[in-house]
C-alpha cells in the first residue's frame, strides 16, 4: 500500500515545491494584488497562475507518452535524463538572466502566457518525469503500452500536482498579502535557483538508472 501511494505523494511534494517557488507565480499574485490594491486580485490571479502551469506540464507528458509509444523505454529515460541535466545546467548559468517579463497591467490571459512560459523554462514538467514515466509506461514494452490507461494515469497526475500547488501558492500568497508583505524577502526568503537546479539534476540522475 505504501509503495502504492509513494509515487503520488511524490508527485504531490513536487507540486509543493513548485508552489513554494516565488518564480512560479504567488509573487506576481500578491505584487499585482498590492499594485491594484485588492485582495480580489490576488485570488484572481492564482487561477491564470495554474492554468499556464498545468499547460506546461501537459505538454511535457504529452510529449513523454508519444515518445514511449515509439521508443524503447530503456533508451526514452537515459535521454529524458541527459536533456534534464542539460536544462539544468542551462537555468543554473543563464536562466536567471532570461526571466519572462510582463508589467503590472497584464490581464488574466497575459498572466496565463506569462506562467506557462516561466514554467517551461524552469523545466517544471521535466521535473516529473521520473515519478510520471513510471506511472504511464509501467515497464512495459512499447507494443503494449494501453494508450487510454497511460493517459488517464497522466492526467490524475498532473490533477494531483496542480492540486498540491495551488494550495501551496494560495496559503502563502494570502500569508504574504496579509501579513508579511514583501518586503520580507529581502530579509529572510531563501533563493531557490541553486535548489531548483539542483532538484532538476537529481530528476535527470534517476532517470538515466532507471
């Protein structure tokens, strides 16, 4: 039962960590919620915030499944790992310095680009891939992989990580409009890139033993 639930929970920590990622979004919440001065808009903003995420992730697993319908499965998790440990390596040297820019007055829909992008670019979706390729290719070989039941596993985890960041991201963007403000990240807010990079990594390694 344990080793039954440990994926999922997995997949939920991820989407905590994720949440937990100002990069990911809770921060444009509370600062478009503080420039419009409306708690509204903070709440508001947390569903384009999502919906970009989710789409990111989507697609990454969109992608994974259609790969390991036409690629063996010994060779598809070496790859996805190298390409992690790749992308890592990239956002450690250069993503700081390519962040993706939208002002104060971006509506909801700008919002949903703008957390789709930086979703994609932190490599949010690349970051499952060793919990999910487990999950929706079970080991099996290629020929007899169950399309519908690799997509329906795919989409009750993306709903489990989706679900565990949003509640993430809504707490702290709440604590933070309410009573931390934010200036408090100058004083006490860890910075996440070296963690980020470093978890992106670890991914890439399990995936090149599995």
């Amino acid at each position: 039962m344990t080793s039954s639930l440990a994926p999922w929970l997995a997949i939920a920590g991820l989407g905590a960590f994720h949440g937990l990622n100002p990069a990911m979004g809770w921060l444009f919440a509370v600062a478009l919620g503080m420039h419009r001065r409306s708690r509204a808009t903070v709440f508001a903003s947390l569903g384009p915030i999502i919906l970009g995420h989710a789409l990111a992730v989507a697609a990454v697993l969109a992608a994974v499944l259609a790969f390991g319908i036409v690629i063996d499965h010994g060779r598809l998790g070496p790859l996805a790992g190298a390409v992690l440990i790749g992308w890592a390596a990239w956002h450690l040297a250069y993503g700081h310095r390519r962040r993706v820019r939208i002002g104060m007055q971006t509506g909801f829909l700008g919002l949903a680009i703008w957390s789709l992008l930086m979703a994609s670019a932190h490599g949010a979706g690349l970051m499952l891939l060793p919990v999910v390729m487990p999950l929706c290719l079970s080991g099996t070989p290629a020929a007899g992989i169950t399309a519908q039941a690799s997509i329906g596993t795919a989409f009750a985890a993306l709903g489990v990580h989706t679900g565990a960041m949003l509640a993430v991201i809504a707490a702290i963007s709440v604590l933070v409009y309410e009573w931390l403000g934010l200036e408090f990240l100058r004083r006490s807010w860890i910075n996440l890139d070296y963690l980020w990079s470093a978890a992106l990594v670890a991914s890439g390694a399990l995936l090149v033993v599995w």
